[in-house]
C-alpha cells in the first residue's frame, strides 16, 4: 500500500455480519486518499471469505482504494493494534471499529484538518465525534478545540 495519506485499521474479531456496512461507507467516501489495513483477530466466521470479496470489488474498480488483511491468532483488540501499527506506511492512521461507519466526507474532512494544522510537531491527534445515527449526531459536539496537542 503506498501513496495515500491516511491508513483506516480496522482491528475485528467475528464480526463479518457487520463489516459490510463498514466496507460501504468506505466505498461511498468522496475522498478515496487512503487505504483499508483489517486486523483480523483470530475471526471463525466468514470473516476472511468477506473481506477477500471486498478486495475483488476494489480491484476490479478505477476509484478504489487498496485493501489489506491480515488474520493473527486471537489475542484482543489491543495486540491486533499492535500488528497494525507495525503495518502503517502512511502519513495518518485512522482506527474504525468493524461496526462503525464513516460519513461521506470523513476522509475529506480529516485530510483538509491536517493540512491546516501548522504545529505537527507537537500534535498527539485529532479527535472527533464517532459517528452519526441518521442524520443525528452521536454524542455532543467538543466544547473547546479539538485538537490534541500532548497527552497531558
């Protein structure tokens, strides 16, 4: 995978039933600047079978985006974080969890937030709201700024 901004790692265990929604709001970004890195954590479903399927789309498409998986024995979320981030070429790193979806221009968005960013050097990341339920937003708008600039 090379030549795109952002890496979205998707860390799943078992949860085939809900990556398709995940895979079609990648699919419907209005920025495809970024690539698709899937962690699977030991799944027994068809977990593997669904995201080969996903790849076959995305090869067979001009405005698609690369896809790469990877199964590893189970070991939780967190040691399949740990194989991903041994993974990650790109600029950005994104984490959606298999039963997240993104809206439409979340690529965009991120993208036009980091070029406007002047201070990288001290930057920890950028946090937004997880996600929206229709039209509605999930959880309350940041009352402050949004950006992280250290852990403290």
């Amino acid at each position: 995978m090379k030549n795109k901004i952002i890496t979205i790692v998707t860390p799943t265990y078992n949860r085939a039933d809900k990556l398709s929604l995940l895979f079609e709001s990648l699919c419907q970004q209005s920025c495809k600047d970024f690539e698709w890195l899937c962690i699977d954590d030991g799944s027994s479903d068809n977990t593997e079978e669904l995201v080969g399927q996903f790849i076959q789309k995305m090869s067979s498409l001009e405005e698609g985006f690369p896809i790469k998986y990877i199964y590893k024995k189970n070991g939780g979320k967190h040691s399949a974080l740990n194989v991903a981030f041994k993974e990650v070429q790109t600029e950005l790193l994104f984490i959606v969890d298999s039963d997240d979806v993104l809206i439409k221009d979340a690529i965009a968005l991120i993208i036009s937030d980091w070029k406007n960013i002047t201070n990288k050097e001290s930057l920890c990341g950028i946090g937004y709201l997880r996600g929206y339920s229709n039209t509605e937003r999930i959880g309350d708008a940041y009352s402050g700024d949004y950006i992280i600039s250290n852990f403290i």
